[in-house]
C-alpha cells in the first residue's frame, strides 16, 4: 500500500478513535465496516456488542480474523447492501465512513429515518475532492470492491439537507485535509 493510502487509513482510524471518545456507547454499529480499520480502539470491557455491516463477505471474513479473538462474542458481522430495507438492529453509535458515497445520500438517508428508534448518534465521514479533475491513484477510499456499487462524491450540505429530511438533527461537523488533495469530512447526526 503507498505511503499515501496508508496515511489516509491512519487518518481514517484516527477520526473513529474520535467518534469513539466523542459518544462512549455500549452498543455500537460500523456501516461499510470493510477489513474493521479501527474496530482495535474500541474497549471490549465497557461493550455490549459491535455489529459490523458490509456488501463484500470477503473484506468480512477478513474483520472477523482479525478481530474475533479481540471482541469475542460481542462481535456481529453482517453481510448485506445497506438501503432501505434494511432493518439493523439497536445501537447507541453508528458509525458510517466512507459508505455513503456508494450508497447515495438519498438511499443512505431513507435507510436512517427507516431505522432512527434504533440509532442514538450516527457520526459519518465523506470525502471532499478539492483538486478539481484530479484523480489520485493512490486514493483509499475508491481502492474498495464495492460489488456493483459505484462510488461518487457527496456534497455535505446536501447530506445534511437530506438527513433533516429524514428527521435528524445535525450534532456538528468537521473537517480532515488530506495531501492528496482530498478532505475527509465528519458529520455527526441525532435523530429528532
Ligand atoms: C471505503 S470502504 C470503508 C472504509 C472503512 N469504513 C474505514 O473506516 O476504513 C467502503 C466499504 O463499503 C462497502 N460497501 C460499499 N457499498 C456498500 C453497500 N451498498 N452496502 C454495504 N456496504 C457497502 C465496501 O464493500 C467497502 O468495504
């Protein structure tokens, strides 16, 4: 992996060790949880359980070699395309980096407001490209085999638009430049 993809999954793990600090729950969910980057940082002695979603079962099977002996039995991974219909199950914190822009902000938001009774904050990170027509070659995020899905940028006042659509309020945002251009964006939702 180039020094520059391995830097924007430190970064990546830095902003989940954030999230984490930020809203101490016992119950958490890790939307597009791919090989589980940052699942390491989450304390097993004060939580209940992780459910892990992901589209790609081999990026899951992954996760689970790395982090069953970590998390034990309070790991949960599920193979499945986050959209509408899906139901997921009670957490206090959902964590969503980098999925959105494979899943669109509409579907993402009509998959939140479907299961709002069952997130307490959902905290997402997106990725802004600042250099116009530059694409990177040694881009993280577009580097993942979404099976089927395309990944394209999503803009954040429209995610943020169409999440108060979808009945949650925005908690804050903020922002990570990267040096290659890009800027990851956190932003943090409850639902109202
Ligand atoms: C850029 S990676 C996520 C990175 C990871 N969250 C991190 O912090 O390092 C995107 C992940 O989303 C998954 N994915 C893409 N589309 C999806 C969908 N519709 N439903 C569920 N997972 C999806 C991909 O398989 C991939 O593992």
């Amino acid at each position: 992996m180039s020094d520059v993809r391995v830097g924007q999954v430190q970064r990546l793990r830095d902003i989940t060790a954030e999230q984490l600090a930020a809203y101490p729950s016992r119950a958490i969910g890790v939307l597009g949880v791919a090989g589980g980057n940052g699942l390491d940082l989450i304390n097993p002695e004060s939580t209940d359980v992780v459910y892990g979603y992901d589209i790609n079962a081999d990026y899951l099977a992954a996760c689970e070699a790395r982090y069953r002996d970590g998390l034990g039995h309070r790991l949960h991974l599920v193979e499945t395309s986050i959209d509408r219909s899906v139901t997921i199950e009670r957490v206090d914190l959902l964590i969503a980096n980098l999925i959105i822009e494979y899943v669109g902000a509409e579907e993402f938001a009509a998959f939140a407001a479907a299961n709002a009774g069952s997130i307490g904050v959902l905290s997402c990170v997106i990725q802004r490209n600042d250099a116009a027509g530059f694409v990177s070659s040694t881009d993280y995020a577009s580097s993942f085999d979404a099976l089927a899905s395309v990944s394209s940028d999503i803009d954040p006042e429209t995610l943020d638009s169409v999440m108060s659509d979808a009945g949650f309020a925005v908690l804050g945002r903020c922002e990570y430049p990267l040096p290659n251009g890009k800027t990851l964006i956190r932003q943090d939702f409850r639902a109202t």
